[in-house]
C-alpha cells in the first residue's frame, strides 16, 4: 500500500493519515494493552496520547478523527505553552474574580512562570517541576518581582498558589477546542500538597475583647458596631460586610446570610439577639440609613466597604487597644472565639449559628482546649469524688449507729 493510502492495518497496530502530513498511529500499550494514539506535531516531536480503553474499533475512529483534525487544523494541544495557558485562563476566568483574587492570580501566575519559563510545553509539566516550585517557594529563592523581604514562605502560602495552578489545570481538562481537551490531563493530578504542619490559628481572649471593644467605640459607630456583629455573630468578616438593611428584618429579629458573600455559598437565616437588634437600630436611626450597605465603602456609598479598609480598621483597634501584633491575630479570630465560646452548644445548633457546613471543621480548626475549662473539668470530677466518698462514709456511719437498721449489727444483735 502506498502512503498516500489514508488508513491501513500494520503488525497488531493501526496507521491512518499520510506519512509526513497527518499520519496517526493506534497501537496498545504494551504495559496494559490500553490503546494509545502516537502523532507528530509541529518541529517533528513525537507525541502520544492516551484513549484509557482497549476497545480496538473505537479506537480506530479515534484514530482518523485525528488524522483528520491535523490535516485541517494543525497541531493539537500538546504544543501548548504555560503563558498561552494563563491567557486563556485569566480572559474566561480570572476577570469574573473579585479584585483581591485577580491580584493573587497574576501574583501566582508570575512565579510559575519564573520558575518553570512561560515558553515551557504544557505537556512537559510533571512532578519535579511541581516539586522544584515548592523548593525555591520554602527558600525564598522564587518571590513576587519587587519583594524586598528575605527568606521563603510557608506552606500555606505554597498552598495558596498551587491551588491557583490545580484551577487552572482542572479548568483547562473541561475546555474543549477544536473538538479536543484544551489540556488532556492534569499533569499534577497526584501531586502532594504541602501542608502546614503548625498552623497559627490564636483567639480572642475575653479580656482582648473587651479592650478592643472599648476602642472601638472612641473611633467610629460604624467599626464598633462591625467588630460586635463578627463577635456575637461568628460570621466571617466578609459575610458581615456584605450586608444589606434589607437582609436584615429588626422587627422579626432575624438575619439573612446571602449565599454569593459565604464562602461555602450557603444561604442561611439566623435570629438577632434583643441587643443586637437595638445595636442595629440605632446605627440605622444614627446614619439615616434606609437601604443599601450596612457598611458602606468611605469612598462610594454605592460600594461595601473593602477589605483593605477592614483590615485597617483592625489595626486601628489594635492600637487604640494598645494590644501587642500576634501573627494570625485578626477578624476571623472573633469567628474562633465564637466557636470556642459556644462549644457546650449542640453541634446543630453551633453551626446553624456560625454557618458552618461541617462540625468536624468546627472541631479540627475553631475549637481549641481551653486550659481554664480543662481546669474547671477537672475539678469538678475531683469535687464529685469527694462528695460520692463523703456520702459513703456518712452511709456506713448510718447503718452502724442505728439498731432498727438491716446492717451487719442489727443482724448480730437479733441473732443473740
């Protein structure tokens, strides 16, 4: 057969296409049979491709799909770069983000492509790239451009932005261009994530609380009542700036916790408390405020307020507090403390309350051993021992001194 022959059958194999042009070769994997697909692309390198089936006739159509799709399309996806991928991704993608998150994907974005260089062969991805970006992450040879600060980072920062990888990977396998996976697999797919051995995680104590409180009622209405709402409510910090007047019923004495501000995107409704409820009219009788945000962006009433500006005034109250900076120390410690506050609550009731999806979230990562009720635990047990020996000894005593009693003396005593 010549080659211009398109398909034809060759030693256990199947050839179609033309030599030189579009030639497709199906042929079984020696490993476990599964049927593979082995073309060129452009400059002449040699790909294969997985079809995960051992079914011969399909993998035949397979096969002259291919043929096909290179004699009219050219090279498939495998002469995809890493910088062509991140354009794509951020153009369908990372433009639908807030605008923290669009930052931390361009921030990502650079160092992947510093470490591995965005000409890099998407199909060339494996492990040890994967594991050399952890490396130079933890020993601070790979930062963002401009960053003065010496030394690496931990693993929840490396987390962070392989997460942003695995998006973008997992993305790309769904897309599909010119009938074909913009990516065929995820090269990371199996890749272990580095986790933080020793998470900080501190809380709030009562005492903190109460300082931070007082300050924050001699800077703003607005900020005092923000830190008691991420305080009695146990939300996060976004859900509580992410409310309208009208998520908000003071007559019923209720909440609405909008699922597209939750971070699970689960909505949910919880009761108000008669002083929050009074804590919330005021402010809105104060602000004259009858729709909208119940805290506003400083800059554009149209707008809530901004992170940015929220962790600022986490700062301010620290200050006005005069509490000592501890690493990890922030809005969402109020949500630990609520945890921790609450944890003689029904598991039901605790994340009904706070929004959580899952009560072993609850126990793994907000709740902490409290060494004061650990304390209060113990000697409550203590206490309950002594008054259970306390009563025994009172009970032998009883039966000794009193004849009319089924004790050991009285049977002695009728017995003579």
């Amino acid at each position: 057969m010549g080659s211009s022959q398109s398909t034809r059958r060759k030693r256990g194999c199947y050839i179609a296409g033309e030599k030189g042009v579009n030639r497709v070769r199906l042929y079984p994997h020696p490993r476990d049979r599964t049927l593979m697909l082995e073309f060129k692309v452009e400059g002449g390198r040699r790909r294969n491709r997985s079809l995960h089936h051992v079914d011969f006739e399909r993998g035949k159509h397979a096969a002259e799909e291919l043929a096909a799709a290179l004699r009219t399309e050219g090279a498939p996806s495998e002469e995809l770069t890493l910088r062509a991928l991140f354009d794509k991704y951020e153009r369908e993608v990372t433009v639908g983000k807030t605008a923290a998150k669009q930052r931390h994907d361009r921030a990502a974005r650079s160092l992947f492509e510093q470490c591995w260089g965005g000409g890099s062969l998407v199909a060339d991805l494996d492990k040890t790239k994967w594991d050399r970006f952890v490396r130079q992450r933890r020993d601070g040879r790979l930062k963002p451009q401009g960053r003065k600060r010496t030394g690496g980072v931990r693993n929840r920062m490396i987390q962070y932005d392989l997460k942003f990888l695995m998006a973008v990977f997992n993305w790309a396998v769904e897309v599909v261009e010119h009938r074909r996976p913009l990516v065929e697999r995820n090269p990371f797919r199996n890749c272990d994530m580095p986790k933080e051995e020793s998470p900080r995680r501190p809380r709030v104590t009562e005492a903190e609380y109460d300082a931070l409180r007082t300050a924050a009622q001699n800077l703003a209405p607005r900020i005092a009542l923000f830190l008691y709402l991420c305080h009695e409510s146990g939300h996060r910090s976004k859900s509580v700036s992410r409310l309208r007047w009208d998520d908000i019923d003071l007559a019923d004495g209720s909440v609405v916790w909008r699922g597209e501000h939750d971070k699970l995107l689960r909505e949910h409704r919880t009761p108000l408390t008669q002083e929050q409820t009074a804590a919330l009219t005021q402010i809105r009788r104060d602000t004259a405020s009858t729709g909208g945000w119940v805290f506003p962006s400083p800059d554009d009433s149209s707008q809530p307020v901004s992170r940015r500006e929220i962790v600022r005034w986490w700062a301010k109250l620290e200050a006005a507090a005069k509490l000592r900076r501890v690493t990890g120390r922030g809005w969402h410690s109020l949500r630990r403390k609520f945890a921790g506050d609450n944890d003689e609550l029904p598991p039901a009731q605790l994340m009904a309350l706070g929004g959580w999806k899952s009560y072993k979230t609850v126990v793994e990562i907000y709740q902490a051993p409290d060494v004061d009720k650990l304390r209060g635990v113990l000697e409550r047990r203590s206490e309950q021992r002594r008054l259970s020996l306390v009563a025994a000894t009172t009970t032998t005593n009883d039966n000794q001194q009193d004849p009319s009693s089924n004790g050991p003396l009285h049977e002695v005593a009728a017995v003579g």
